[in-house]
C-alpha cells in the first residue's frame, strides 16, 4: 500500500504545508500580527537544533555506546543557565549593531574585519556543508527505505541517477523555500517571520513522530500491546543499554561542552537564537521550554535502540534506520509514514535555516568584500541592492549543491556518517572569539585569527583529515603515523596523547592551538582604535544602552552621499523611510537637515550593516566619507570618559539612594524634635501654671495687705502667714523643676557610694520630723538587723525619701495619721515601702502619679505639692537601676515602694558612711 | 447693695483671699472646692455671679460653665473665670462657652473688684 508515488506525494504535500505556514506567517507579519513573536514560538525554533542526525542518528549512536548520545543534549541543557547573561548579550550587541550571522559578530567586534569575516565564513562552510549533506542522504535514506515497504532492505548507494534522486529534488526544492522565505528582504538582520514559523512547526512535527515511535514501541516493551518483541536477553549488544554508565568522564565532559557551544555558534542556531530574536524577554521562556524539548524527544531513545537491537541481532540492518524500519517490520505503514515526515521535518528545518545563515555569510563577508575591492577601479551597477539579492539567492543554490554532491561523492563513507560532531568541532573554534569577545576587551584582530586559523587546522589536521582516511580517501597510514612518519605527530593521538575518542583528541587540541593563540598574539599588541571602540560596545552590552554606542568617528561627509550609498542598496523608499524616521528621533522634520555628524555617519553606517554586514558597511561607508583616523588615545579617552560617566552616574545613583535615607532620617528626627517641642510646651505650659497658682495668692495678699492699713492684726498675720508658705512653695517648685530639668538633660552628678538604706531612713525621718509632727502624724519603722547595702548616691536617695514620707504624712487623716516605712530584702534587692492610711489611690491613677504635675486630689482636698516630687523620684531611682511603683489595696491608704539592687559586698567592707 | 457671690476653686489660699476681697465689698459669699460640688451650689444658692477656676477636681471651670450656660433658669448668672491657664486659646473657649469675663492669675486685687461691681451692675 505505501509506493513510490505516495511517499513522493505525501513529500510534496507536506512541503506544500511548510510553504503554506511560512507564507501564511509572512502575511501575518505583514498585516502587523506577528506569530514569531511569541517566546514559544522562539524556544521551538530553536529546535533546529534537532536535525536527522538526532532524529535517526541518536537510536544509532546508543546502540553503539549506551548513554553516550545524551551529552549532545545535556550539553545544551547546562549551557542554557549561562543563557540569561551569555546569550542575552549575544542578543543586545546583535540588535544594536544589526548583526547579521555569526562571520558578521566575529567581525564586527575585533574592528569590523572583513578578513575576519571571510575566515569564519570559510570555517563555517568546511564545517557545515557534509553536514548539510547528511541531512540529504537521511531524506534520501528514509525514501528509499521506506519504499520498499513492508519489505526492510538497506538502500545502496548511487544505484540511481541523481536527477531521479529524491535528495536531489528536495535539494532543489529547498533552496526555492529558502530563496522564497529567506532572501525577501535584503536586510538580513530582519526576521524571517515565514520561515520561522515554518521551523517552529517542523519542530513541533518532529517531536510527535519521534514521541509516537517511543511510545508504540516501549507499551511493545514492556508487553502493554504494541509489536510482540523479542524477549530482552543479556546479549553482549545489549549491554551498554541496559547497563549505561558514563564512563568515560573526558569524553562525557568533552561532548557536552562541545554541544553546549554548538547550540549557541552553529551558524542556524544564531541564525534562529540572535538574528531571528524579535524580543529578549522570549529567552527567559526558552531558557526551560528548550531544555524540555531535548528531554522529551530524547525520552525514548533507549527503548527504540533495544527494540531494534532485539528484532534485528544479526546486524544487516543499520542500526540509524531503526525509527524506520521498526514500524515497516511491524507492519504499520501510518506509524511509518509519520516517523518518515518526522525524519524530514528534522532534515528540512536544518538545511533551510543552515543554508539561510550560511548564505548571509557567504554572500556579505566572501563575495561582497572581493567586489567592494573590484568596485574601487570600476563603478558598479546602480541597484546594488538587487544584485546583492541576487548574489545571496545564487549562494543558496550553490551551498545546497555543494552539500548534494558531498553526499553524492561521499556515499556510505566515514567522512559523511560521522560527521556530526566534526563539523560541532569545527564552528566550537569561534568559541574563543565570540566568549573572549564578549568578556575581554584585550583581544585584538589578529589574535582573533591567529585563534581560528590554528584551530581550524589543527580541526583539519586531527578531524577531517582522519575521516578521509578512513573513508579512503587518503592513505590509512596517515592515521597511525602523521606527518611525515612522525608518531609525534600522528592524527589522532598528537604529541602521544591517546586514550581519548576522537573528538574529545580533536576537541581538546584544536581548542588549545585556538585559546593560546588568540591570547598569545592579542597580547603582543594593545587594541587599537577601532577594536576598543567595538570592545566597549560588546562588553559592556549588558549595562550601556542606546546612549553609549557613542560612535568613535570623526571627519567630514555629506549627507546626500550617505542617502544615496543607502539607496543603492536598500533602495530608495525603504531609505527614505529609514532617514526620515532618524531624523525624527533627533527632533527634525527632513533627513536633508541631518548634520553628518559621527552620529549620522553611524547611523547609516548601522543601516548598512543590516544589510551587508558590519565589515562590508564600514568599508562602504567610508568609500564616501572623509573620516579621520582616530588616534588610540583618543578613543582610549572616549572610552575612558564614557566609563567616567557611568561611575559617576552609578555615584550618583549612590548618593542620591544615600541622600534619600538621610531626608528619612532627618524627617523622623524632625519628627521627634516636633514631639519633644510639644512635650517642652506641655511642661512650660505646666510649671506656668503650677507657678502663677502661688503667685496669684501672693498677689492677692500682698494687694490686700497694702491696700487696706485697717485690717486687724490676727487677719494680717494669717496673710503674712500664707505669703510665707505660698513662698516657699514657689522656691519649692522652682528648685524642683531645676532639679528635674539637671537629671533628664543627664547632667546631674550621681555620686556611687555604698549606702546602708537604715542610715538614710533615719536620716529622711529626721528631716520631715517637724511636718510629720505639725500634721499630727505617727511614723512606723520596720526594719531588719542585717545592714541593707546598696550602691548608690546617698543624698538622692534620701531625697526620695523624704518625698515619699512627706507624701504619706500630706495624705494620711490630719491628727489620726499612720505612716509605716518596711524595709525587707527581695530577691537581689532591697525594697523601702512607705504606707499611710489615707484615702489610697484609684486603680487608674498608680501609674499617672509618677507624671510631672499630675496632682491627686485624694479624698476631695487639693494637696499642697508641686506635682514634681514622684516625678523626680522615679528618674532617681531609675537612675540608680532600681524600680519605684505605687500600690493602693482597697480599703488602705497608698503604698509607694522602690527597690535598689542589693550590693554583694561584705557590710564590713563599706566605707564609714555613718554621720 | 448685698449680692450673693460663689467662689468656686481648689486653691485653699486664693479662696480666702477671694473670699476676703468679696467681702468687703459687702456681698455674700460662698466657697466651694471643686466642679461638682460649684455646681450644685449654683442650683441650690442661685448666686448672682460665680468666680470660676478652670483646673479643679472632679468636674473643670469649663464644664461647669456649659453646664450653667445650658440651664434657661440660671440665665441670669454672671461667671468670671478665673485661671492660671493664661493662653488666649483657653481664654477665647471661656468666653465663647459663655462666660461673661475672664481673668487670669495672677490677678489684680483693683481690677477683679472693679470687675465684679461692674458686672453686678448690669443685672
């Protein structure tokens, strides 16, 4: 049921579904809603990562050596935590610098060389064109194999003629998609909307026929319906599956850490990752919807690899062809066919996007600079810009047929099966560049391709070199022996290093030649000008912004020159608009207006190099300009003076965060200061009226007094009597708010004695003895034999005293009074009580009488104090790390009690304080 | 002619010397010492003018003031408010609650008997 004329049409319809999504997208993009846009959209692409080479590949290489097709992906997973800082700058330099590819990034930043540029491109199209050729055989293979079902025969190769090939026609094919979708503009570090969408999708395809496959045949494993397998026996081949290891560590590290550059510096993958970004927030999604992807298409790897292993032992089938001929051997042709479209979805994506990528390079960094040296003797055409289109168009064709006859040439050859990682070995060469390049602004041009041309040869030497013996082409001894019948030199194990696989040899030597020789030769020469101007832009990326691409430039040119340098390649309108819209940006109405300055000159400069490339655009630019040369120190001190600027903006930053906090500060502090304000205007207020009371009486009498000479004697003594005690009650209150004032503002001298609290009870009941008396008072003392020692000022202490005596014996009964003072120890402490049976103190009030002026009228009368004495004791005894407090059970007097921390030493020890 | 006069403070001295001044003059005096017990004798002893103390015990000048002011049958009781509060706020509260005079300590023996006369002789 499956012939020749399905599969073709099933081919040719789905690539007709891919032009379809691709043109779709295109006129989405169009009518301004784009569906690339999307972060998932993004991560998807990146897919394309996934070629045929995973597709049919990974099931092959387990077979081989167990786990040893996962480092490809984890790799990958591992680099994208780097993502966030690594690629995101790869991203932002690109976006501002119109990066075009990664010849292009590698360029622009050691000076915007084109020999830079044309070497990466050279690497990169060695590199990559067998691999491309790769993804042509898998699209021949699985045809072939896949017509002659339900029958499983290995395809010869070469037994057709091309023209009838399939991998021919898809070539063909190919490059009409990717000339249709990839060349529609010329400015290159625009996205490809349509083809992007196209890719997305493939890789949406690919995943489900790879997850279809794995689940069919692992319910068949584990006996859950399915094909009836094999039982699993522990057949020597089986053994790296069932017992994976990771053995050995070199190479696991090796493969990974190549994998994990490849993902980033394969020519599609910064083709889909950087150029074809429209947004560098969609990362932060593919920083995890990638990783999944890899695990999920990897999922099912092993039970494919088993299964194969387990219906064809006897090894005639080729282990790579177990995604399709499992389904053909059992029977199910709609699996097959879906395996068959997974196949070439993974194929078509890598070859469209590489070709694409590759054709940029090609086209701007190889063919451009060779006719931008022609056009220095002879004029060219005036439409550069179609021509341009047309060179990239012609490239695509070209590298689609270089990759149809490597495979074509190469056959079943090593050269062209073991491919994979090689050509991975030969772009993780711009590692150094490109990495060096973003963190360290010492690298210089030559240093740069001292690195990659080392290590493009040693890649030559080691690698490819090796592959073509083996495939044949070259004598077998070249392998064992090296140059010249050297050991030292033999290619897979230089300067006697063996023990490695190939490609970790490989890896590790032409990584080593590249990393020494890019330092070795930067360092024998400081950057020059326009090297550190570039440095600045891609090392800085991740903090400067539009600002700072501050353009190093400096001479003279006309505007209308750069218009029409820009018109002959983008073309008049899209110029135009381009110029019109800068113009804009910098506040005027005409492009005719722009100064040509450095920074129009830049701006056209960038506009170009959209479209040509940084290094082609540079050299144009300045076909038309009269550019001065700028002196290293000169840019040294542009530099220098932008780093200036951002330090000071950064202290700035500093200062005005500080400058914030100390507006806080101060506005709490105000804050307080508006609260003591007020506390000090309560207090003034207070102490006025607790001084105009006594005045207004002495007034008062005094008035009386001298007014009226008749008054009797006994009247006028009893005036004279209150003009005397309202007078002592102002002294009174005058020295207290004294008093209070010395102690809160700390300047009160405390003396520190030790103090026996016996000696100053006796001492303060002896200075009130007269009031206590006058009040008709009783005084009962309580105290115990053992000498209560205290630290302590002596006269403040009796102060307290006396306040808390003369308090009892004013609110006890006038006549029937009773003032008991108990000393007892308490815990570390002594406490003096002193209690009189007055009328108490409300519950609510124990605490307020300890406030300034805060006056009890207990019992209904008015006392006679100045409301400062509990006040000015609790800060005494506060002072002395005591307590004081006010108790009133009910139906008793009040009881004021204060503790003192006892003192510890010997009573015998105290100095003779006793008067 | 012999008026009634409350004398309503916590002050014992400045009592008696209030007490003294009013006397003389020939009025009739009585004392009370504090908020509530100034207001009940207001109620009871219908004065013709009550000196008021502001800061006192149990009830304030100000509330015993309202307290009069919102009573119809003791309108025509005259009030000095008499007080060591000397800011202008309290004085300006004393006289828009209704008080008829304000004073503050310390006084002028002259002036508050000059005042009382003169707001006896409006009755």
């Amino acid at each position: 049921m499956i012939n020749g004329p399905l599969i073709i049409g099933i081919s040719f319809a789905y690539l007709g579904l891919l032009f379809a999504v691709a043109y779709w997208a295109d006129r989405r993009a169009e009518q301004g809603r784009s569906v690339i846009a999307r972060p998932t959209v993004y991560a998807l692409s990146l897919a394309v990562y996934c070629t045929a080479w995973t597709f049919y590949g990974s099931v092959g290489r387990a077979t081989q050596n167990g786990l040893g097709f996962l480092p490809i992906y984890l790799g990958p997973t591992l680099m994208t935590f780097l993502w966030g800082a690594l690629l995101l700058k790869m991203v932002r330099v690109s976006k501002a610098e119109r990066i075009t590819s990664i010849a292009d990034f590698i360029a622009s930043r050691y000076g915007k060389s084109q020999l830079l540029g044309g070497l990466v491109t050279i690497i990169a199209v060695i590199g990559v064109i067998p691999y491309i050729a790769l993804q042509l055989k898998a699209i021949a293979w699985s045809f072939t194999i896949l017509s002659h079902y339900p029958e499983v025969r290995m395809p010869v190769h070469g037994d057709r003629p091309f023209w009838g090939d399939t991998a021919f026609v898809v070539a063909l094919l190919l490059a009409a998609f990717t000339i249709l979708f990839g060349t529609r503009h010329l400015d290159a570090s625009e996205r490809h909307e349509g083809l992007v969408a196209a890719i997305a999708f493939e890789s949406i395809v690919k995943l489900v026929a790879f997850l279809a496959m794995g689940l069919f045949i692992t319910f068949g494993l584990l006996g859950l319906g399915g094909p009836a397998l094999p039982p699993i026996e522990g057949s020597a081949q089986l053994k790296p599956l069932l017992e994976p290891s990771i053995a050995p560590f070199a190479d696991w590290f090796a493969i990974s850490l190549l994998a994990g550059l490849a993902v980033m510096l394969l020519p599609r993958q910064f083709q889909v990752a950087v150029v074809e970004n429209s947004d560098e927030r969609h990362l932060r999604r593919a920083i995890w919807l990638f990783p999944l992807y890899l695990l999920l298409i990897n999922l099912f790897v092993v039970p494919i690899a088993i299964a194969g292993l387990l219906t064809f032992p006897d090894g005639t089938v080729n282990a790579d062809t177990f995604m399709l001929t499992l389904p053909i051997i059992f029977e199910q042709p709609w699996l097959a066919l879906l395996v068959y479209i997974g196949g070439l979805s993974a194929a078509t994506g890598m070859v469209i996007v590489e070709t694409i990528a590759l054709s940029t390079m090609v086209s701007n960094d190889l063919v451009l600079p060779v006719l931008l040296r022609r056009w220095r003797r002879r004029p060219p055409a005036a439409d550069l810009g179609r021509m341009l289109l047309t060179i990239r168009r012609g490239a695509i064709v070209v590298i689609l047929l270089l990759g149809y006859l490597y495979y074509w040439l190469a056959g079943e050859a090593y050269a062209l099966v073991g491919i994979g990682l090689i050509s991975f070995v030969a772009v993780a060469q711009f590692a150094p560049a490109v990495i060096g390049g973003l963190y360290w602004r010492g690298g210089t041009r030559e240093g740069a391709l001292a690195g990659l041309s080392a290590g493009f040869l040693v890649w030559i030497y080691t690698l490819l070199l090796p592959s073509f013996a083996k495939s044949g082409w070259l004598p077998r001894a070249f392998m064992e022996t090296g140059l010249g019948g050297l050991d030292i030199l033999a290619p897979m194990a230089l300067f006697g290093l063996s023990g490695w696989n190939e490609i970790t040899h490989g890896l590790f030597w032409s990584l080593t030649a590249n990393i020494g020789a890019f330092l070795f030769v930067s360092s024998l020469r400081a950057p020059n000008a326009a090297e550190a101007s570039q440095a600045g832009i891609f090392v800085d990326a991740s903090r400067r912004t539009a600002l700072a691409s501050a353009p190093l430039w400096r001479g003279s040119a006309e505007i209308a020159e750069l218009i029409t340098l820009a018109e002959r390649f983008l073309g008049s309108v899209r110029t135009r608009a381009a110029f019109m819209q800068y113009a804009r940006s910098r506040g005027l109405d005409s492009p005719d207006a722009l100064p040509a300055d450095a920074e129009t000159v830049y701006f056209a400069e960038t506009l170009l190099s959209g479209a040509i490339g940084g290094a082609s655009a540079r050299v144009m630019v300045a076909s038309v300009t009269d550019e001065e040369p700028l002196g290293l120190d000169e840019v040294l001190n542009i530099l220098d003076e932008a780093s200036q600027i951002r330090a000071y903006s950064r202290q700035l930053e500093q200062k005005s965060q500080a400058l914030e906090a100390a507006t806080a500060e101060l506005r709490a502090a105000n804050v307080r200061l508006q609260e003591l304000d007020r506390m000090k205007d309560d207090f003034i207020s207070s102490v006025t009226h607790e001084l105009r009371t006594p005045l207004a009486s002495i007034r008062a009498f005094s008035e009386i007094l001298f007014d009226d000479p008749e008054i009797d004697i006994e009247q006028r003594r009893r005036f004279l009597g209150i003009l005397v005690s309202e007078t002592e009650r102002l002294s009174r209150l005058v020295n207290q708010v004294l008093d209070l004032a010395k102690i809160e503002s700390g300047h009160a001298d405390w003396r520190t004695e030790v103090v026996e609290l016996q000696t100053v009870i006796h001492q303060a009941v002896s200075a009130t003895e007269q009031y206590v008396e006058e009040r008709g008072c009783r005084v009962h003392l309580d105290l115990p034999d053992e000498s209560a020692m205290v630290w302590g000022d002596r006269d403040r202490i009796v102060q307290v005293l006396v306040n808390l005596l003369s308090n009892a014996a004013k609110f006890a009964p006038t006549g029937s009074g009773e003032v008991w003072i108990r000393l007892a120890p308490a815990d570390a402490a002594w406490r003096v009580c002193v209690e009189d049976n007055g009328y108490g103190i409300p519950e609510s009030d124990l605490e307020l009488v300890f406030e300034k002026f805060h006056q009890t009228a207990r019992g209904g009368a008015k006392p006679g104090g100045t409301g400062l004495g509990l006040p000015i004791s609790r800060r005494i005894i506060d002072n002395l790390g005591g307590r004081i407090w006010a108790e009133s059970p009910p139906e008793k007097g009040a009881t004021l009690c204060f503790e003192l921390p006892a003192h510890p030493g010997n009573p015998t020890d105290r100095r003779p304080d006793h008067e | 002619m012999s008026k009634r006069i409350l004398i309503v403070d916590d002050e014992p001295n400045i009592v008696i010397s209030l007490e003294f001044l009013m006397m003389r003059e020939g009025h009739e005096v009585r004392v009370a010492r504090d908020g509530e017990a100034g207001l009940a004798a207001v109620r009871t002893h219908r004065p013709d003018l009550v000196v008021l103390d502001v800061m006192m015990p149990k009830l304030d000048g100000f509330a015993v003031l309202e307290a009069v002011r919102a009573d119809p049958g003791l309108a025509g009781t005259r009030i000095l408010m008499l007080t060591a509060k000397g800011r202008e706020a309290e004085q300006n509260k004393g006289l828009a609650l209704g008080a008829d005079a304000y004073m503050s300590k310390p006084f002028s023996t002259r002036d508050l008997v000059d005042k009382v006369k003169e707001l006896l002789d409006r009755t």
